[in-house]
C-alpha cells in the first residue's frame, strides 16, 4: 500500500511516517496542500491522510477539489477539528473516513487497510492465494501453512501484486509502491526483490510479461 500524508506538522508526521512503515506500509510526505497536489498528479497513490489545518489551503477546500477534478483515491480526514458539523462537511465532501486528534497509530494503520480493503473490493483483510495466505493488517504470509517470513519491500510488492490480480503491473507503478517518491533507488532492485519472491513462494509467483511489465502468478513450487 503505498499512503500520501499530508500534515504541515512535522511532529506528528514524523511520528506517523515511522508507524507506517514498521507496518511495511509505502508512505510519501506533503507538508502543503501545493505539494499534496504536485505529488498526486505524478504518482498513483492507494490512500491518502489529510489534515484539515494546511498552510496554504484549507484542507476541506482541497478535499472539495480533488473530487471535483475526479480524483477518488480513498482519503481519510485526520484533524483535530472534532465539532459534529466538521465531521459531517468532511464526510458530505468526499473524506472516506474521520479520525480525530490525538490518536493511537495502530488505529489509523488499522483503518488505512481497511480503505485499501475496500477500495479492492475485499471485505476481510486475509488475502487466500492458492496456497498462499496474506493478512496485511499482521504482515503475516504463510504458504501451505508455513510461515514464510519477508522484507518490507517484499511485503509492499506481494501486496501490490495480490491487489492488482491478474492486472499487469509496470515497473514504474510497482517501483511507487515499494518507493514510493523517493530518488536514489538502485537500477535493480525491483529484479532483485522480484528474485527474493520467488526464491521464497516459488519460481511462479511473479509473472513477467515481456516489454509491458509484471503480474501475479501461482504460489508454491
């Protein structure tokens, strides 16, 4: 899962953009509701946190914006705005959910994946694949009942490519999940995990379609 935050306080984004991830969760930092939008229109993001306080745009009125351009990626609310009627104008403006200030990190991990969960479609957060098994919410992979134990980017790239099905997956959009903005990532390291996944679910379960990019395969040997 692969999470813009936007939050002008550098505290409280510090503090979320470690939880996340610990979680093995792909997070990206605006402090701008300017930046916010810079980073949405060049990366495909899968849930965005917003706070309502922002420099230099109201989060609401982003908020408002962003879904009268048509972008509907999930967006939680989190902010410390806890009047009813806030409530109710983030909801009626698109937000998917509300969180208010303070909060425990491990509910809003909790309801990330839930947005994600139904923004796939999925009503439970285990992920069955053959004979392999996914919780994202634990982190928890087995393969025919064995715990088989993955890095975080090896986490994000079995996520991305359980959620995507049977969709091809570039190498620019699986390099956003497990990267996300950042720049210094190396030439090969997308093949590199791509072989780690294999070497551990076996040789099937990454797809490569030739000249268009990658897909999910069958797990097991």
């Amino acid at each position: 899962m692969h999470v813009l935050l936007i939050e002008d306080d550098e505290l409280v984004a510090s503090g979320i953009l470690a939880a996340l991830r610990l979680s093995s969760i792909t997070a990206d930092h605006a402090d701008t509701a300017s930046a916010a939008s810079a980073a949405l229109a060049t990366t495909a993001f899968d849930v965005a946190i917003l706070d309502l306080g922002l420099p230099d745009e109201d989060g609401m009125a982003l908020l408002r914006r962003w879904r009268g351009a048509g972008k509907d990626l999930p967006i939680l609310i989190l902010t410390a705005r806890d009047n009813v009627l806030d409530r109710v104008a983030g909801l009626r403006a698109g937000a998917d959910d509300y969180l208010l200030k303070p909060f425990e990190l491990a509910e809003l991990v909790a309801r990330l994946h839930a947005l994600h969960r139904r923004a796939g479609g999925r009503s439970v957060n285990l992920i069955a694949h053959g004979a392999l098994c996914f919780d994202p919410a634990t982190c928890v992979v087995t393969l025919s009942g064995d715990v088989v134990e993955l890095s975080r980017r090896e986490l994000a790239l079995l996520q991305a490519l359980l959620h995507a099905g049977k969709r091809i997956l570039s190498a620019d959009q699986i390099n956003d999940k497990l990267y996300g903005l950042a720049d210094n990532v190396e030439s090969n390291a997308i093949n590199v995990h791509i072989h780690h996944l294999r070497r551990k679910l076996g040789p099937r379960i990454v797809e490569t379609v030739r000249g268009l990019g990658y897909r999910l395969g069958a797990a097991g040997p």
